[in-house]
C-alpha cells in the first residue's frame, strides 16, 4: 500500500481478517466457512438459554442498581449530585477505556496467533485443535473476562488518574532533577500505574499466545518433536510482545531514579551521597541494557538468534550485581561512613528544606518566650482568665463520669469528650462537652417500629469547664440533665442529634409515628416531630421498593406508618457522610459537636495527604 494510498479503516479490516474475524463463524484457516455455513440459511436455535442468562444476569444486577440508585437520591437531597456524577463519570470511562484496550489487545493478538497456528497445522497436515468449533467463543469469553478483571483492577484507582488530569503545578522545585513537585504529586502516581497495568496484560498476552501455539501442536509435544523456534508466526509474535515487555521494563527505571528522593539510605529521608554517586549511575545502567535486551529480542522478529538477545541479559545481570549491588555497598562503607557529616550534609539540609516545605512549617515564626520563675499572688490575679483555661480534667476518665452521672438512660452513650472554646458571659472559656447518642442495641423494646420509626435520634449534650470540680470531685456542668438546662448565655434549642460519631443505623422521619425525643416526668414519654430536610423523601413507590431492596426489609413497603412525607436517613455516621461527599481528604478520627445558634451540629477536620512528597520526613507513614 503507499503511502498516498493509505487508508486507516482498510488497515483496520486486514488486522480483523488477519485475526479471523472477517466472517461471522469458524473459518478452515483460509478465510472461508465451513460447508455447513455457506448454505445461506440463517441458523436457528433454542433462545431459552440467552433469556435465562439474561435473567440472571439482571438477578446479579439487582443490588447495584438498587445501591447506586439510592446513592443518587442520597447526593440529590444534599444538592451533591454534581460531586456523584463527576466521580461516576470518571469511574465508568477509566473502566470503559482500560476494558476495551485491554479486552482488544487481548483479542487481536490470540486469534491472530490462533489463525496462524491453524495456518502452519494445515501445512503440515496435522489435527486441526484450533479449527474445533466453539475454540473462537472460548478464547473470546477468555479475553473478555480478563478484560474486565484488568479494568476493574485499575479502575480502583481513579483518583489518582483524576488527580493527574486536574493537577496544577505546585510552585517549587526539587533540588536533585530540578522538576516541580506535582511532577511526583500527581504525574508519577499514575504512570507508575499505567506502567504496571500494561507489564501485566502483556505478560498475560505473552503466556495466552505461546499456549495457543502450544495447544495446536499437542500431538507433536506429546511426542517430544515440537520445536518452537521453527515456527515463524510463533517466534515473531513473542519477539514483538517481548521487546515490549522488556521495553516497558526498562521505563520502569525512570522511576526508579526518581524514587531514589524517598530512598532511606543515608541518615534522612532522601537520595544520600551514595545514592547520588553510585546508585544512579546503576539504574541508567541498567535501563540502557535492558533496552538494548529488548532491541535484541525485537531482533527475532526478523530473524531468529538468541545470542544477542544472551549477551544483553547477561550484561544487564553483571550490571545488576556489581554497580547496583556491591559498589554502593563499597561507597557506604568506605567513602560515606568515616566521612558521614560531611558526605551527608548537603543532603540533610535539603531533607529539612522540603520537609518543612511539605507540612507547611516553612513560615513558622519562631518566638523566644520568657519564663517566670517566682510567681506571687499578684502575677497569679493579674494571670485569672489564663488560668481558668488551664485543663485539669482528663477526658478518660471524664467520659465515664458523663457517662454515669448524665447518660440518665441505658440506651443514650457518650461516645468521645470533646474540647473547644466559647465566649461564656463575657469571656473565653475552655470547656469539654459530649453528645448525647442513641444506642439501640439497648433499647428494651426492639420492635420494628421502635427501631426504625420511634427511637430516631440522640438528645442534647453535657458541657462543663476544664478547671472547675464540685465539693464532691465531680464535673461543675454548664450544661447538663434532659431536656438540656444551662447556668451560663449558652442555650442548646434544638438539642435532637440525627447525626453522630456513632449513629450509622438507618430510620424513617416524618412518619405516622410521633418519635421519642427523651423521658418527661414520671416516666412519661416527651415525643417530637422532624422539621428538618434530611433524609431522601419517599414520595413515591419506586423509592419505597429501591430502599426494600437495599435495606432487605419488606416492612418499608407494607407499613402504614410509612407515608409520602417520610424521609428515610441513612449514612448517618458523620465520618462516613463526609468520605461519600469528599473521599480524597483524609479525615482526623475525631469529629467534634459544636453549639452554633442553639443548635447542635459537627465538625469534622480534613487533610490533603500525599506520601509522594520528595526528600521529605514522613511522620506516621505521612
């Protein structure tokens, strides 16, 4: 073909017929169908087989559908729908997108390898293994099913390959490469990935294809007489697939150089003088031999020897063990350790440079502050508010004594002690406080309705300061008692707790049942209605039969108390609301309730992370 001539879909449709597939069933190696398909009349078959898969497939479905519908419906109602269809987005086009790379590359090279395979049998007049009917379907079903192993393997990782996409640069450089640093943030992470992913599917390509070979020539392997080498189609296939597989190998050092500023060599955390002077010049080493190994084997796709293919790894071996193993060994020991704060110094002070640089401490403002050593009773008066903020309590033990003096009934728990500051009468006070949770497990009655429509919510918290204790050594409560009572300008209002550290059950508000808020006097039963706009609506059947489905519970569909006004809340956890929401900030372990505008409502901190920082110290595995 010339090249004024050249056509992409006709070069496109002799790959597909080099494949095989340039008919719709078993070919005899020629191109042509077998008798029994050249008659012209469409073949007819039993279609019970396809609807019963059909139908099973679609009872396989059932709870992703049911879960991914309830997800939407979930962002929806906190106006996050964008957040749920972007993250979606990408995740069904890297999955798309892997799938069919993988699965395509799969297919071409097994049928080719299989249409060749066939060709050689039939020159040699041997049985034709490959030419059984259903061996096309088989290898398909085979290339189809790793396909989607592959991408749904890398598919877990769409955040990186998101972060790639929407990176920016970061402003400052390393000081080894002189690159910026979201070349290692953002860029590295997902080539290293992609690297990894196409090693794997062409090594599983490389094992498919010598087995195609392999099964089409069983008799001569049984007989001990198969050579591979004297197959042509054979020996360029695997020479083609692995000068790919080396080459791809040889690119993985690339980032291997670039991982030497994480090494943990020297003293610090990043490339050592011995790392820079011998270590580096081991992996360019090694690269340059194993992409000349790779050349060497790409050599038999023209011609088959094996000898340079030979010297090359064998070059690449001595490389390995002597400049990658033993002389950074001889550089340590000899050159680096009489001499260590010399040899390491430059690079102690970029590690202290970029690790300040990556936990932001790089603007620190340092103070010298000055001591007192005599204090008198006047320093002390001058000192009052300071030291009604000085913690005396322990939130160990402070949470048992909540949890003994104002839990008040088996089924509310203080699950954490918080601390905090508020403006208290006019002044700053440090004070610790605790929500006060709903723990079903203790209910005594756990009936569906009591469950699910009555028991909803916690109720109100307990608040005290960190200085003060009663005669009796026990907390001095700001807040305290059901419904909360307060001594100072701080008032909780509306002190129901839908959300919680530790509420991740599912209930149904604005029901036909009244819901319990907390225990009135003699005993009777204080009940309340939910005025918020949590929860997702049930407004219609299908909702009703989606979140049956997903909670495994026909009571959601048969229970009159459930109307078209009730909101079913789930997801309640706060940790768990803010990961569905913002899965790429890694949260602190502790959200804190908060009192704002009489109000109950949490706090959670949250933290960009990466541990691809260059040169820097990681604390706690950070």
């Amino acid at each position: 073909m010339s090249r004024d001539n050249f056509d992409i879909p006709e070069v496109f449709r002799r790959a597909m017929e080099e494949a095989g597939w340039n008919n719709g069933g078993d070919d005899d190696g020629g191109g042509r169908r077998p008798f029994s398909q050249q008659s012209g009349q469409p073949r007819r078959g039993n279609r019970l087989p396809y609807l019963i898969a059909l139908i099973f497939v679609l009872l396989l479905s059932v709870g992703w559908i049911v879960g991914t519908y309830t997800e939407w419906l979930w962002f929806v109602e906190l106006d996050y729908q964008d957040v749920w269809l972007r993250q979606w987005l990408f995740r069904i086009l890297t999955f798309v997108i892997f799938f069919i790379i993988g699965t395509l590359f799969l297919l071409l090279n097994w049928h080719i390898a299989r249409r060749r395979a066939i060709q050689e049998t039939l020159a040699l007049n041997n049985p034709k293994i490959l030419q059984l009917r259903g061996i096309r379907w088989i290898i398909t079903g085979i290339a189809l099913f790793l396909g989607f192993g592959f991408a749904s393997s890398i598919g877990g990782n769409w955040q990186i390959f998101l972060r790639y996409f929407f990176r920016t640069p970061f402003g400052e450089v390393d000081p080894l490469f002189n690159n910026d640093i979201s070349l290692y943030l953002f860029s590295i992470p997902a080539f290293e990935i992609l690297q990894q992913w196409l090693l794997s599917l062409l090594v599983l390509t490389f094992i498919g294809t010598v087995g195609i070979y392999a099964v089409n020539n069983l008799a001569d392997i049984q007989k001990g007489q198969w050579l591979p080498q004297r197959s042509v189609s054979l020996r360029r296939q695997i020479a083609f697939l692995g000068a790919i597989i080396l080459g791809l190998w040889a690119v993985g050092y690339v980032f291997s150089i670039y991982g030497l500023l994480y090494s943990g060599r020297g003293v610090v955390t990043g490339a050592s003088y011995t790392d820079l002077n011998a270590t580096i010049y081991a992996l360019y080493a090694q690269m340059a031999f194993m992409g000349l190994t790779a050349l060497a084997v790409l050599f038999n796709f023209f011609r088959y020897s094996l000898r340079p293919v030979g010297i090359m790894a064998g070059l690449w071996l001595v490389v390995t063990l002597v400049m990658g193993g033993i002389v950074p060994g001889l550089v340590q020991r000899y050159s680096v350790e009489p001499n260590e704060l010399e040899r390491e110094s430059p690079y102690i002070t970029h590690n202290i440079a970029l690790t300040r640089l990556a936990f932001d401490l790089n603007e620190v403002d340092v103070r010298a502050f000055e001591t007192i050593e005599d204090l008198d009773q006047q320093t002390l008066d001058e000192n009052r508010d300071v030291l009604k903020n000085v913690r005396l309590w322990d939130y160990r033990p402070l949470q048992a004594t909540y949890e003994e003096l104002q839990a008040l009934r088996l089924y509310y728990q203080f699950s954490d002690v918080d601390i905090d500051r508020y403006t208290i009468n006019g002044e700053t006070r440090q004070v610790m406080l605790a929500a006060r949770e709903l723990n079903k497990d203790n209910l005594p009655n756990k009936a569906w309705v009591n469950r699910f429509l009555e028991f909803t919510h916690g109720f109100g918290i307990v608040m005290s300061p960190v200085d003060q204790i009663t005669a009796g050594g026990q907390p001095d409560f700001f807040i305290k008692d059901l419904p909360p009572q307060s001594n100072i300008d701080l008032e909780v209002t509306r002190p129901e707790i839908y959300y919680g550290e530790q509420t991740n059950d599912v209930v149904f508000v604005g029901s036909n049942q009244n819901e319990f808020s907390y225990p009135g006097a003699n005993e009777q039963p204080v009940y309340t209605r939910y005025e918020g706009v949590g929860g997702v609506p049930l407004d219609n059947y299908l909702k009703r039969v989606a979140f049956a489905i997903r909670l495994g519970d026909t009571n959601v569909l048969l229970s009159d108390d459930i109307n078209q006004s009730t909101r079913v809340q789930f997801n309640r956890q706060i940790q768990t609301r803010v990961n569905e929401i913002t899965p790429f900030l890694t949260l602190d372990s502790d959200p804190y309730v908060v009192v704002f505008n009489g109000r109950l409502v949490w706090i959670q901190d949250a933290y960009t992370l990466s541990r691809s920082f260059p040169y820097s110290t990681p604390i706690n595995g950070i």
